[in-house]
C-alpha cells in the first residue's frame, strides 16, 4: 500500500483531500504545518493557528489517521518573511502564498513526508495533475482546477517536474460546494469553515499591519500626477522597427519626479503601498478616486492619479529576467530569439489574457493583447497553454 501524507490545515479542503486518499487505498498521514510564534512581530490578539491544529487533529481523528504537528516556523521566516519584508523595502510587490508553495509545501515539508516513507504528500489545492511519456521520460502537466472560482494553479506556478511527481491534487477534479458536500456527509468539523484570509499558513492579518511591525514609518509626500502630462505623450509616436525595441517600448517604466505633479498630503512610507492601491491613502477632495501609479522608495514619493483609466496604471508588456525564469514544463522553454502565443494572468483570479511571450537573449517579455491594469515588480506572471500552466517569472 503506498503511503500518502497529507497537509492538514485545518480547512475543509484539505480535510477532504485526506479522505478522498483514504477511499482511494493509501495510508494517509495527517500532518499540520506550524509556521508562525515570533512573538516578535505581534500578527493579532487570536491565536488562529491553535484553532486550525485544533480541527485538523480532529479531522484526523475522525478518519482514523495518524497526526502530527511540524515546526517550520524557523524556515518559514528565514525562506518567505524575512524575504517579504526584503522586498517591500525595496518598493516591490511579493506574493508570499506562491513563495510559501515552493519553498515550504513542496520543498521543506515534502522532504518530512519522504522522511516518514511517504510516496506521495497531497494537498487540497484546487488544480489538477496529468502526465504522459515523451522520449521515454515521464513528463508531468500542472492543469487548473475544474471548479474556475477556485482554481489555484496559479499558487503553484514556481512547482518542479520533482516535485509534481510527489504530489496529489485529490479535490482538483471538484466543485467547492461538492468539497463541502462530502465533508459534511463524513461528520468533519471542518464541512461548514470558512476559507482562511491572509498570508499563507499564518492566517488573520492585515497586511500593513504587519508590515509596520518590521519596517519602520517614514512621513513623505503623496504627488498626484495628471493624465495629460506629457510623460504619457509619447505613447502614439511610431514603435521602432526593431523587435527589441518594440518590447521594450510596451513594457517601459515611467519615471516620476516630484516637480511633474502637485502635492496632496503626507504618507508613512511608500513601502507600505503598492501599484494599483486605492485604500489607505486619506486623502480627499479629488474628482475621482485616487490609485497609486507607481511608489519611489528611495525618495520615498507616492505616486498617484485620478480613475481606474488613468494611464499610469495601464501597460501592455512586462518581462522577466533570465534567472528568474521558471518552466514548470522545461521541455516546452522557449530558446533566444522564439516567440509562443499563450494565455496568463499576472494575479491570482485574474481572468487569463491572450499574450505573446518573447525570449531575448537576457530576458523574457510577456505582451498582452490588451494593457494590464497595475503590473507590479515582485509579483509573478504566470503563462498557460489551454487549461495547461506552463511556466512562470517574477516580473522585473
């Protein structure tokens, strides 16, 4: 009998994920994730994390399978905080829950499961596993999740061939409301939970609440930049000839300078905000909503503009640097100077967009048929053929 270990959150899909293993003939172990007490950096007054165990123990009770809590609290830090905090000091946009993923589920926790004899580690991730022979190699395909609410594939897009072949996505075939529906005929507490908030495995915090536990308040000034001002002119001037320079042109970074707009109000540091932000900025008075276009750490400037159409959050290109490159499948990686047509999404449910990617010599571009509202460096673009994820990048 091959032995399943199955990360238990404390949540109904993962919960069900443990049972589903079991109808299929595995012996399934139940193991729960602790990832957080630094003490440190106070996340809230509830202790949600105690909960979660709580009902993944009882889950595991009820199915009559071993259960176990892990300690990755030290790696979590070292391998997503400490790399979170990093980043936004750097005025980028990180995605912990895609980081979480790589270096947590299907790295530090699939080497426990091996460990313990483990074939497989399963999770209740809403995406599915395929694979096929090619060349006498077993190729393995990350597809989405069926149910297209929930479908998670894209947390997954920084996974390996290694690590697809470990891994078993037992409610990726699934409705949510069907996940509940057989969590509930089983009697596991979980049936009726809500789905967790927040950062991954750590659970209920605001983010810039927890943000302000490690990088410190820095009062600068908010700019509002006009639409009409010139820096967006040159967007009808005729796209050189030149490959490079075209994809160069459709991904370009404007550069603001305080003098090219007026100041509204006072902030408490531009780390704390990111490219398309609405909230938090109090500041009143204006015609339309005001949306950050773009934070200046070093100066520490925010920059903003009027309306969701405002052309400082709207571009159609991005790309990716070479090292930053990620094929789930390397056998389909593009080689200097191909181009492929596919369909991605650079955040989680956003509806896939058609694109075409370029392979240059030190970078990738990914270009929309259509501008893409706050493109945000850190953040990962992730690109599909059909319902295929194929690869990734974290966007320069």
């Amino acid at each position: 009998m091959k032995r399943v270990v199955v990360g238990l959150s404390g949540g109904v899909d993962s919960s069900v994920a443990a049972y589903l293993c079991q109808q299929q003939g595995y012996e399934v172990i139940g193991l729960f994730m602790k990832n957080w007490h630094d003490d440190s950096v106070t996340i809230s007054d509830e202790c949600p994390w105690l909960e979660d165990s709580n009902d993944a123990m009882l889950v595991a009770e009820k199915l009559g399978i071993p259960f176990q809590t892990v300690d990755l609290s030290k790696e979590y830090k070292e391998k997503i905080v400490d790399y979170m905090f990093a980043e936004y000091e750097k005025g980028r946009t990180p995605n912990p829950d895609v980081l979480c993923n790589r270096e947590i589920k299907f790295d530090v926790f699939l080497k426990i499961a091996e460990s313990l004899g483990a074939d497989y580690v399963a999770t209740g991730h809403y995406c599915r596993k395929a694979e096929f022979t090619k060349e006498r190699e077993t190729i393995y395909k990350l597809m989405s999740g069926l149910d297209n609410n929930k479908d998670q594939s894209y947390f997954l897009c920084q996974v390996s061939q290694a690590q697809l072949a470990k891994t078993l996505f037992p409610v990726g075939e699934l409705q949510k409301s069907e996940v509940r529906q057989i969590a509930a005929e089983q009697g596991l507490i979980t049936a009726d939970k809500k789905d967790s908030q927040g950062l991954c495995f750590i659970g209920k915090v605001k983010l810039p609440e927890f943000l302000q536990q490690k990088l410190q308040p820095k009062t600068g000034d908010i700019v509002e930049i006009d639409a009409k001002h010139e820096i967006f002119n040159d967007n009808d001037v005729e796209i050189e000839s030149d490959l490079l320079a075209q994809l160069q042109t459709q991904s370009k970074k404007y550069k603001y300078k305080p003098e090219f707009g007026k100041r509204l109000g006072r902030h408490e540091g531009a780390h704390f905000f990111t490219k398309g932000q609405r909230k938090g900025l109090a500041v009143g008075g204006t015609k339309e909503p005001l949306f950050v276009i773009d934070t200046d750490v070093e100066q520490n400037v925010i920059y903003t503009g009027q309306g969701k159409n405002h052309p400082g959050l709207h571009k159609k290109g991005l790309w990716v640097n070479q090292d930053e490159i990620h094929w789930v499948r390397p056998d389909l990686a593009l080689e200097e100077g191909e181009q492929m047509r596919v369909k991605a999404r650079i955040r989680y449910r956003q509806p896939l967009e058609n694109a075409t990617l370029y392979q240059m010599k030190n970078e990738l571009y990914v270009i929309f048929d259509q501008a893409q509202t706050a493109i945000s460096e850190g953040q990962f673009v992730a690109w599909y053929l059909d319902d295929e994820l194929i690869g990734s990048g974290v966007i320069a």
